[in-house]
C-alpha cells in the first residue's frame, strides 16, 4: 500500500518524509487555502520535498478554465498529479486529459458508478471518500471495497485512493480491503505510530540492561 500525506503543510511534509514512509502528497482547494497566499510557492515547494506523486487540485470552474489550468498545473513539476472533482462535465475534459498524458486524480467520489466511469476514461487515481460519506450515514469503507472490486473486475488501471479518512481504525479498515493508497492527515499518521505496548516494552527492556549495570553490549 503506498502512503500519501493529506496537507499541503511544508513542515509537516518534511517531518513525515524524513521518516522515510510518504510516497507522495495529496492536497486540495481547503488545505492550501491554511497555508496563505503564495500557493504556487507552497505548490512548487511540496513538489521538491517529495519525490513520488503530489495531487494538486484546479479550481477553475467551466469546463474549458478546467482544461487549461490542468495542463498548467501539470508543467508545475515532473511529479504533479491533476486533481479534479468528479462532474458530468468534466467527463469529456478528464477524458482528454488522460489521453494527452496527464495524470489524474478523480476526487470526492461517492458511488461505485462514479468509480466505474472515470475508472473506464483512463485516470492514475480515484479517491473515494470514507469520513464525508460515514458523515452522511453512508458505508465509506463498502465503497473502497466496491471501488477495488470494480477496477479488478473490469480489469482498469486506475489506483483507487482511500481519501478523508479521520482516524487510525479508517486506516486499518481500507488496508484490510486492499486499498491501493490510502492517504493521510498528519494527525492520523502520529495518532499510528504511538503504541502503548510498545512503549512500554521498550521502558522494560532499558531498564533489564541498565540493571545489569554493563555500559556496552559488545564488549
Ligand atoms: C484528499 O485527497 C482529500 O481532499 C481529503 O482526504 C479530504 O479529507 P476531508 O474529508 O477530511 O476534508
């Protein structure tokens, strides 16, 4: 399973790509909007600091604006992937798109059928999201299994993004249903790395060596 972080957060990109486990960024029109005005810095910034794949999303509105601002944010930098919402009008854009090269991420996706469709016009990364659709009552970890069944069923290449997940169990919940990436906001990654077993083990173990009273272990 590859590991996105889901910010657009400079520092808190870094300090999670130091850990060696982040292959890639995702980030979106709310989250750059907290890191003040000079987006396209922060952008070109993201880019450099992780090498594998960063989802940048348009926020042009009409189909044609959709189409121009994806190719320019595409030569932003070798890495970048088009984010773009999922719409019937953006179909015929996303399909062109995909076809010229560039690669896209469909977002807020909600039903198998929108997987399917945009699965079916060719793009790297679909994200259905889990938090915004449990929010509704809806089965958001249903529908990343449903997603994954789709693209093996019909055999499309399309990755399929577990997006707005809120905690650990979220994570755990789309691993078990072999999500392909699952991405993941700064909390929910230091919410996982902590374990209080862990901790504990490693507080017996340092205090079994130090009662031995020897300074090195192999000499
Ligand atoms: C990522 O690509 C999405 O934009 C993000 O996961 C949405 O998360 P949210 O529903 O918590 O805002």
């Amino acid at each position: 399973m590859k590991i996105f972080i889901d910010t657009a957060n400079r520092d808190l990109i870094k300090e999670w790509a130091a850990t060696g486990i982040i292959d890639g960024v995702t980030t979106n029109p709310s989250t750059l909007s907290k890191e003040g005005q000079n987006s396209k810095e922060v952008l070109l910034d993201i880019c450099r600091i992780v090498k594998g794949d960063v989802s940048i999303e348009v926020v042009e509105k009409e189909p044609e604006a959709v189409y121009k601002q994806a190719l320019e944010i595409a030569q932003l930098a070798s890495n970048v992937v088009v984010k773009i919402p999922f719409a019937k009008e953006y179909l015929p854009v996303i399909a062109r798109l995909a076809h010229e090269g560039i690669k896209l991420n469909i977002t807020l996706i909600f039903s198998p059928v929108q997987v399917l469709l945009v699965a079916k016009l060719g793009v790297t990364y679909i994200s259905p999201f889990i938090g915004r659709l449990e929010d509704v009552g809806g089965d958001g970890i249903g529908l990343v299994s449903d997603a994954m069944h789709i693209v093996h069923e019909y055999d499309l290449s399309s990755k399929i993004l577990a997006a707005s997940i809120r905690t650990v169990d979220h994570w755990n919940a789309v691993m078990a249903v072999g999500a392909d990436v699952v991405t993941l906001p700064p909390a929910v990654l230091a919410e996982s790395v902590v374990h209080p077993l862990t901790l504990k083990g490693i507080e017996k173990f340092d205090q079994d060596w130090l009662s031995l009273g020897k300074k090195n272990l192999l000499s």
